[in-house]
C-alpha cells in the first residue's frame, strides 16, 4: 500500500494531470485498487475523472485538514494505493497530506517563480520528515518543459542542486496532447496522434522511476 501526495503551491504546476494519469496508470497498468483523493478547492482532478468514459476511478474530495488527516489512513485500509491531488497551496491541509502520504511528488515547471515555489515545498516536506522520521520520501519532476531549451537546463541543474529530494530523470514535456486531456476527461493513452503516444510514453517511463522508489 502507497500513499502518494502530489504536491506543490503554485498553480499551472500540472499537479492534478500528473494524479490524474498516476492514478489511471496504476489501475491499468500495475492492476492495483486506486483511490484518488481531491484536496484542491478548484476540484480539478475529481470532476475530470467523474467526466472519463470507459474506465472509472474511484474518487474522493476531501479538503478540510482535518479530513486529510482522518480519512486517508482509512482510504488507505480499503485500497491498494492512493493518489492525492494537493492544494494550489502551501496550507494545512497540505501539511496534512504530507504527514500521511509515503511518497511525495513535486512538478515543478521550468521557470524562475516555479523554482522558487519548489524550495518553499520541499521545506514544508523536511518538516514532515522531521516529525515522521523520514517520511515521505520526496521526489521532483521536471514539467511542461519545452525540448531543446535552455530553460529546461538550466532548471535541471538547479533542481538536482536540492539536497534534500531526490530530481526523477524523466521528465514531461508541453504538449498540446497533454494540454487537451483535462477538457477531454481523458488520458494521454485515451487519444489519439503522435503527440499522445508520445506523451504516453513519458509518462510511462516517470511512474516506472517513481515505483522505484
């Protein structure tokens, strides 16, 4: 059983499309009982998948800190794994999920503003580790880069400058396919062209490296 946190206060991150596909991926590909558990006030992830056709993920909104608290531990009796979509915010109710999940995922975009945001989340994950002994284990991903750029170096060179979280190699680049999926309550592996295939894939090789951990 993993409890999965993805986490980080600035919007446009790709947190919800990053717990949305983890979750899908982890039904249809590991074969495991996924729950997703919708912490963000804006409910991006919950009313995607409530829109997908075919497959069903079982979901959850839960916002309050006291929820996250209470019943993640409970959802975690019940199912194998479970995604939690965190807050556009560095909250309590994020705290909340951290002090709960096994594994923390931070998409971080290739940006000054994105960079800075994801310090100020890995303090917040060292907090819980301090009180957990060492948990949740923190990883960051590098999202939304643009291929070729000198943005997307310069942003992996500072990320695995972090001490304390460890930067996945695999990295999301923008996609229009990407892009659609939310307003098509679907998945990459959903659509169809060359841009989805190859965002699959992406997305394939991260949660291969994220099980890893």
């Amino acid at each position: 059983m993993t409890i999965y946190a993805v986490a980080n206060q600035k919007g446009g991150s790709g947190k919800s499309t990053l717990s949305v596909h983890l979750a899908y991926w982890l039904i249809v590909n590991q074969q495991k009982k996924v729950i997703l558990v919708d912490g963000d006030a804006q409910r991006s992830s919950s009313q995607w998948v409530e829109g997908m056709e075919g497959l069903k993920i079982p979901h959850q909104v839960l916002q309050s800190p006291d929820d996250l608290l209470e019943k993640i531990p409970e959802l975690a009796e019940q199912y194998e794994d479970v995604v939690v979509d965190g807050p556009a915010s560095l909250s309590e109710s994020t705290r909340a999920i951290l002090f709960r999940a096994d594994i923390a995922l931070i998409p971080v975009q290739p940006s000054g503003v994105d960079l800075r945001s994801a310090f100020d989340a890995i303090r917040l994950v060292k907090q819980a580790q301090s009180v957990r002994g060492g948990e949740p284990k923190a990883a960051l991903l590098l999202s939304r880069a643009v291929k070729g750029t000198k943005l997307k170096q310069e942003a992996i060179e500072v990320l695995s400058q972090i001490p304390d979280a460890k930067l996945l190699k695999s990295v999301i680049h923008q996609r229009q396919a990407i892009a659609d999926t939310s307003g098509q309550s679907a998945v990459v592996w959903q659509l169809q062209g060359k841009g989805a295939t190859d965002a699959g894939i992406e997305y394939d090789r991260l949660f291969q490296e994220v099980m890893k951990l």
